[in-house]
C-alpha cells in the first residue's frame, strides 16, 4: 500500500511557529520588537504579529532571526439574530504584492450571522491568506454557524489566553471532527493570542518547511504542520491499513477516524510510548479521515492534522 505522510519533507526540519499574537499597535503588552525578542529566547522560528484590524509585514527585530510572517486578527460583531457571538478570524499572508499592505487598517464588519461575516473571509482569500477561525468557544460560535462560513483554512483548536482566562478554547476537537465528518477540510492551530505576558509561549504549530513566508504559506496550506502545547510529533503516515504515530515520551496517544469513537493507545507500564499504531478497518472508505493527539505525562497535547484516506 501506498505511504501517505503527513509530513512530505522531514529533511527540511521544523519551524516552531506563533500564528497569533498581539503588541502594543492594538492591545498587546509588548512593542513589536519586545515581542518578538521573547519568541526568540523561547526558541520560536517564524512569528506573525496579527495585532487587531492593522496589517503588518515588518520585521521588527531582524536581529533575532526571527521570521516575521505577514498577518492580521479581523472580526465581525453580532447583531440581530447573531447577537452573542462574535467573528474573528487571523489571517496569515505571504510577500507577494496581492496582500494587504503593510498598516492597512481593516474595520470590523458588523454582521447579522455567518453569511454577514463571509464578504470578510472572502477578501482576505482574495488578498492571498490562510485564514483562521480564532478561538470558536470564546467567539460562542455553534458549530451549525459554520454551514454558513466557507473559505476558512483553518481552526483554533487550543487559544493560551482563552484557555488561562476564560478556561475555553483547550481542545476544540469535537467541533473540529464535526467539521470534518461534514466533508470540510480545515486544519487546526494551536496559537497564544498573546494579549499579556503570560500567554506567550503556550501553544504553537510546528511547520515542515523552508524558513521563508511564502514557503510557510505554502506548507500552512498543505496542512503539513502539526499543533502543540508541549509534545513532540516525529512522524504520522498511513501504510498497511493502520495509522502511525511517533512522538515524544506520552502518556497516551488518542485517534479519532471518522466511524468510530475515540481510540487510545496507553503507555505501557514499564514507561511512556513514543509509538502508538491505530488498525484503521471500516475506516477507509471514501471521504474518511484519521487523525492523532498525542498526551504528555503533564496533560499536555499536540494534534496532528488529519490524513484523509
């Protein structure tokens, strides 16, 4: 049977990488260069400053080697029937001239529901993003809501700052794979939406790329990326009818397909596993999917994205 990998290019390495975080341009408790200096020191590769309605390109702090990835945080407020739930989408972009220019402003777009928030979704695909739906939890936003949101690339899956305040957003999976059950392709991230000192360095994706925006585009759009709160993923490939993942010591390995319910793979009692294998019969049929957690010892966790089989 044919190998079908989640990650095409592990020669290439990985890119520990912030999607959405804030600064002093809105309402982050950093400038942009303090920011971007503490990624550094926490070991991150490439970081996008999506302060709120303002685009940025610039990078701050070239000094740290830091990848400063083009991005913006968007939103929609409630109304009418909507009323109660909010719209905010991250936008991540690549340095081509099609984009947003560097401080264009973009207003929130007051909509009625879902179908008043795409006209949003819709100019940021067209301006070149990979749009993320930010925190769905936090936002309120039923998963029927987004029957009526096409274009997004991806959800939030794990938010810091919802996940320390709100106790919200800390896995957002059972959304995700009703998503997904649903025939939509969407990715998960695991961001820090950094609004004060202590979300920074939470969550982050870890990107299979070159250390180039355009190329992290490329790759976010692939899905060839996985998220993480603090586990390793090594590898995730399909082969044989089984699933498999290697990672870092986890106390379990959790699968999810699409026709049955949650499989897990405990540690052994000698110690934790960096291996956990899931037999994907009645699982291959057309459409179908599989996808991998991986926990840590702390309760920590790191999501593949699915396969599609």
């Amino acid at each position: 049977m044919i190998r079908q990998e989640a990650f095409a290019h592990p020669q290439w390495g990985w890119l520990k990488t912030s999607l959405h975080t804030h600064t002093t341009r809105s309402d982050g408790p950093f400038t942009p260069e303090e920011t971007l200096r503490l990624y550094a020191r926490m070991g991150y590769d490439a970081v996008a400053l999506t302060d709120h309605r303002i685009y940025n390109r610039r990078a701050f702090a070239p000094e740290t080697g830091v990848l400063v990835l083009p991005g913006i945080e968007t939103d929609g407020g409630g109304r009418g029937a909507a009323r109660g739930t909010c719209f905010h989408t991250v936008g991540i972009g690549g340095m081509g001239d099609g984009g947003f220019a560097q401080d264009e402003r973009v207003p929130t777009l007051p909509a009625d529901g879902p179908a008043g928030y795409q006209p949003m979704i819709d100019q940021m695909r067209a301006q070149d993003n990979f749009v993320i739906y930010a925190h769905p939890q936090w936002s309120r936003t039923p998963a029927r809501a987004f029957e009526g949101l096409t274009g997004l690339d991806a959800m939030e899956i794990w938010n810091t700052g919802c996940a320390m305040e709100n106790d919200m957003d800390v896995d957002n999976g059972f959304l995700w794979d009703e998503l997904l059950r649903a025939g939509r392709r969407v990715w998960a991230v695991a961001t820090d939406d950094g609004h004060s000192p202590d979300r920074l360095g939470g969550g982050w994706v870890m990107v299979n790329a070159h250390k180039d925006a355009d190329d992290v585009l490329r790759a976010l759009r692939a899905g060839a990326f996985y998220a993480s709160c603090g586990p390793e993923i090594h590898d995730f490939y399909v082969q044989d009818g089984r699933a498999v993942v290697t990672c870092s010591p986890a106390a379990y390995v959790l699968f999810a397909g699409t026709h049955r319910p949650w499989w897990v793979k405990a540690a052994a009692p000698q110690g934790p596993t960096t291996q956990a294998v899931f037999p994907l019969e009645g699982d291959d049929l057309p459409g179908a999917f599989v996808r991998a957690v991986v926990v840590d010892a702390q309760g920590r966790r790191a999501w593949t994205n699915p396969i599609f089989l």
